[in-house]
C-alpha cells in the first residue's frame, strides 16, 4: 500500500523567474520631426523636393543640373514609378545639414553672389559652400570659400590680429565658429598650418567653452572633435608653459642698466601678486593685448628708461617669432 505522502501532488517551486509569455516591454523611439517647408526656397513652380533632415526645398532641377554634375548624374537616373513625390513632383531625400543645404541653394539661386570678393560673408555660409561644394562640386563656390578660408591664416604674430578683430577678418563669424573652424579643416585636410591656427584660437576660449561647446544662434551647440579637444588641451596647458617660459627668458635677457635698475622693475611689475595671468596664460602670441599687461607697461614707462623699454619690447617680439614658427610643436597633431 503506497503512503499518503506518496499521493502528495510534487509542490517543489520551479526555478522560472518570468512567465513564458510574459512579452518585453516595448520601448517606442519618438516620432521623427515633420518635415516643414523652408520659408524662402520654395517655390510653387519648383519641379524637385529637396530633404534635409526635417526641411524641405521645392527647387528647379535645371538650376542643380548646371551647376553641378553630381546632381546632374542624380536627375539623369531613372526614378522609380513608386517613387516619392510631393505635390506631383520627385522628393529627394539628401544626407545634408539643413542649414548648409539652405545655405548652398540661396547662393545658387541669389545669382552667386558669394563670388564677388567685396562681399564679407559669414563663416557659416563659407563652411556651407566649401563642404557642400566639394561633395556637389559645385566648385566655383567650393574654390571662392576655399579663398576666404585661406585669408583666415593667421599669418605672423604682427598679423593674428585679423582673426580675433572683427573690423579686419575676412569674415563675419560668432565664438562658436571658431570651434567650426578647427574642425572643419582636418576633415577635409586643407593644411596643418591652418589647423595649428584654429587650435590656437581655440585655446583662448574657457576649459568649460572647449568641453561643453558653445551655443550657436542657428540653435545648435558648437563642439569640438574628439581629437581636436584631446590637441587642445594638451595645446592649452604646454602654451601656459610657454608663457611663463618667455617671460623669464625676457627677465634674465635683461641688460644691465646704469641708469636705474630695471630689470628689477620689470621682475616686480610683471610678476607682483594678483597678476598670476601674465605668466600663465594660453596666449604668448599675443601678451602685449593682455590687459593687466597693458596697465603694468604704462607703468613701467614711468620707472624704466627708455632704452631698456625698447629693448623689452623687442625681446617679447623675438621670442614671440619664435614661438610662432615652432608652433605645431605644442599641438601633438598626428601626422
């Protein structure tokens, strides 16, 4: 005869840990934008639908045909009849930034006046033409930005000016651009000297301006490469080296003076307490424009004779020229 344990029902837990027809929570990404017309390149006779991203562009096929053969070999392909269309016409969906696709065709359609060189464009609209122009190849426009991109050099120490003074640069640009300018370059490797320049004006900005980027009044935030901050950076902290390094070269440069004692003034004035910028500062190029600077050499006027004042000048200009032509040396760029 069996026990009563034996005709016990086996009441063992089971191991599952989720019902087998439990399904997965589903996680629905959100809803892309709906595409919405650009208020100025559409036009209602318009025979082609640009997309970029979420806006729209009615334009004239032949207008992109002639200036440029890679949209001439796109329209020469044949469509398929299920083909998108809006409003009867083809809809070409482009891989573009909608700011720089707008920017091409307004110059496209504006009779190109972005080639005439009395103009002073804004950097947006030069980096527009050079990128999408070298994809399109558009390339009268691709070369007429490439001319100002150029004139952005910074040239010598005397002229570094031009980039930072908005009244001499040959372009109209904002603080986030200069983080557009330093990328922009190695992506299309238009000249190492040209990056070590952009690097260098990015060096001016704040440590949270490199990290964080900076917000652009096109509604984006501005950021650097991750190679470009990693050059920065790096560029930034040997530049405050340098700093510290010219003006102690400076001092000790010093002659003696038999008039008055004024390398002793010199010391005093440039490394007194609450000054510490002067000596550490990302900007060697450009020490004489350091306001605090300024202040301590009006006052040196007064204590140093004048000969010792010049000579002070010209041992900064000196050291300055050599810092400049050495300057890819701080930037650990790959090559």
């Amino acid at each position: 005869m069996n026990s009563d344990a034996e005709n016990q029902p086996d009441t063992q837990p089971t191991t599952q840990t989720e019902p087998p027809n439990r399904k997965r929570a589903r996680v629905d990404s959100p809803e892309p934008p709906e595409p919405k017309r650009h208020e100025k390149l559409w036009f209602e006779d318009g025979n082609v639908v640009l997309q970029a991203g979420d806006t729209m562009f009615r334009v004239y096929r032949g207008m992109l045909c002639n200036a440029s053969v890679i949209f001439r070999d796109m329209f020469s392909m044949p469509q398929p009849p299920e083909g998108e269309t809006i409003e009867g016409v083809p809809h070409v969906k482009l891989h573009d930034s909608p700011w720089e696709l707008a920017d091409l065709l307004d110059v496209l359609y504006d009779g190109k006046q972005f080639v005439k060189q009395s103009t002073k464009p804004r950097w947006t609209v030069v980096q527009s033409l050079y990128r999408l122009g070298s994809k399109y190849e558009v390339l009268d426009l691709r070369d007429a930005a490439l001319h100002y991109i150029r004139r952005l050099h910074l040239g010598t120490p005397q002229k570094r000016k031009r980039l930072y003074d908005s009244t001499t640069s040959p372009v109209i640009y904002e603080p986030a651009d200069i983080i557009a300018m330093a990328n922009l370059i190695p992506e299309f490797n238009i000249g190492k000297v040209l990056h070590v320049g952009f690097l260098y004006a990015c060096c001016q900005l704040t440590v949270k301006e490199l990290l964080d980027g900076i917000p652009h009044s096109r509604g984006y935030v501005e950021r650097l490469t991750p190679d470009n901050l990693r050059w920065c950076m790096e560029g930034r902290a040997n530049l405050i080296v340098a700093s510290a390094e010219m003006v102690n070269r400076c001092i000790i440069g010093m002659p003696t003076c038999p008039h008055a004692d004024c390398s002793r003034i010199l010391r005093h004035q440039i490394t007194q307490e609450g000054h510490s910028e002067l000596l550490y500062n990302p900007n060697p190029l450009g020490f004489w424009e350091i306001p605090r600077f300024q202040d301590r050499y009006n006052e040196l006027k007064s204590y140093m004779c004048p000969a010792c004042l010049a000579k002070v000048q010209t041992l900064f200009d000196t050291r300055k020229q050599d810092l400049y032509l050495h300057m890819d040396q701080y930037f650990k760029l790959a090559t």
